[in-house]
C-alpha cells in the first residue's frame, strides 16, 4: 500500500482520543476508592442496558404488518390524501416467520444472568484498560495517575486538552494522505467498471490460490456484494505477507501498468496482512 498503508488505518484510529471523556478533578491522583465509585456506576448502567436489551420483546416488530403508509411527497404538501396515494405494508412471509421464530424463544429464554452480565463487563473492561495503555501515546500514559478512570471515561483538565490537540493534528494527517490517494486514484487510467470488481470492503478471505492465475474466493455476508470470487488473470505477485485467510478486505489501491493492473489489498486481522498483486485482467464472479 502506498497511501492507505497500516500505519495510515492505525492513525485513523487515533482521530477521536478525547471522545466520551469528561473532566474529573480526582482524576489527578491515585485513589482506589474513587475507581471503585466509578466502576460501579458505569456497571450499573450497563447491566440497565443489557436488561433492557433482554427483556426487549420482538413482537414490536410485528406492527408494520398491515400498517397503511402514504406516500412521502403527499404527507407534506398539505394537500387532501386519497388512497391512491396510499399503501398497506405486507411484510413478507419469510420475515415474519423469522420474528415469529424470535418470539417463540423470547418466551421461554431463561431469567436475566445479572451474575454473568457482570463477569462479562469486568472482562471487558480489564481488556480496554490493557488496550488504552498500550494504544493511546506513551507520553500521555505517563502522566495519567491510573489508567482504569482514564478508560471509564475520566481524566484531568490538561490530558483531555492533549488529546483533544492530538487527535486534531492526527486527523490532518489522515486526510492528507486520503485526499493524496483520492488524486492519484482519479488519475489512473482505469475504467470505474473495473474499479468496481475490486469492492470487497468487509468480505471475508475464506480461500486464496496462487499460481497461474491468483483467485480469491470469499465470505460475502459481512460486505456489501455478492460476488465471491476474485481472479487475478497472468499475475505477478510482489507482496504477500500475513495469514490472508480468515482475514478481512479492509482497503485497495488500483494502479494502471503497462500490461495491466497493480493492485494492492490491506487486510484486517492479525498484523493486518497485505497484498500486492500485478496482472493482466481482474475477473469477478458469483459461484
């Protein structure tokens, strides 16, 4: 990757440090007891949520079935609304089978677990307290008197101006180096109809096969095509580096060459594998 590179999409993560924290005066020193206080009030809150979210019976989503809609432009023109300009939503058989399916299992879910809700939140939480000392910048780290408040949202006046300075000045960086690739992209020579054989935001690698031609086959679900093979026709690898299958297509940068196409692919997953692929043709396909 040249321009959406791993330290690009770690950077990206870094444009928002200060949000959700708010000024606490005891935040400037180490106090047990004050850590205590505020861990319970955010589990408190959190275990409210998820009962809320327990208890949520899906029936609800029964009451569109049949509701009579009408139409958007007539609604706001003040005129008289006839029923042609209305419609009576049917919901479709499958989806209301599916909700039905729901209703049946929330009526005989088991009781609220508060117990492991609990556990879950302080397992949670632990691992957010590790990931902030190690993500967030080792200057600032050390000038907070403990890590646990700062994660449940609590820190002093001057860290949070910090921040605030530092995820400003990450964002320019950020979008200087998008708005470079933005440039360079629309300078390639290169249809938007082979632009679009290469969007696989969020699909999953399942399958890679490299030799005469590179073929990638995927997991769709979680992206936004239903495509799920790839083929890289002639191809020329320069860069593969990292467990690629079982990884997730994060970002792409296509260049025109002489004989084709210079495509580079940064996965999400460990490491955040990659990808650089040089080759004739892109051919995609549902199988």
């Amino acid at each position: 990757m040249r321009y959406l590179t791993k330290e690009w999409y770690e950077l990206c993560q870094q444009t928002h440090l200060h949000f959700g924290l708010r000024v606490h005066n005891g935040a400037y020193e180490f106090d047990e007891n004050l850590f205590l206080r505020l861990y319970k009030r955010k589990e408190t809150a959190h275990v409210k949520e998820e009962r809320g979210m327990y208890d949520l019976d899906p029936r609800f989503m029964l009451e569109h079935d049949g509701q009579v809609m009408t139409r958007v432009e007539k609604a706001f023109s003040g005129e008289e609304v006839t029923e042609e300009d209305q419609i009576v939503y049917h919901m479709p058989s499958e989806e209301r089978a599916h909700i039905e399916k729901l209703i049946v299992e929330y009526d005989v879910r088991p009781p609220f677990d508060e117990q492991k809700c609990k556990e879950e939140y302080k397992e949670s939480m632990e691992w957010n307290f590790q990931y902030k000392a190690e993500k967030l910048p080792q200057e600032i780290v050390e000038q907070i008197a403990d890590i646990r408040v700062f994660t449940l949202g609590y820190c002093t006046r001057e860290i949070l101006q910090q921040l605030k300075k530092q995820s400003a000045e990450n964002k320019r960086h950020v979008d200087h180096a998008a708005k470079e690739f933005r440039e360079v992209m629309m300078a390639q020579d290169i249809p938007d109809e082979i632009h679009g054989r290469v969007q696989y935001h969020d699909c999953t690698v399942i399958e890679l096969v490299t030799g005469d031609k590179v073929v990638i086959r995927f997991d769709t679900r979680g992206g936004f095509t239903n495509l799920n093979k790839l083929t890289l026709v002639a191809p020329e690898i320069i860069k593969q580096e990292g467990e690629i299958v079982g990884s997730y297509w994060l970002y792409q940068e296509l260049y025109r060459i002489d004989n084709g196409y210079e495509l580079h692919i940064l996965f999400g997953g460990e490491n955040m594998p990659e990808l650089i692929v040089r080759c004739a043709d892109i051919l995609v396909e549902e199988e």
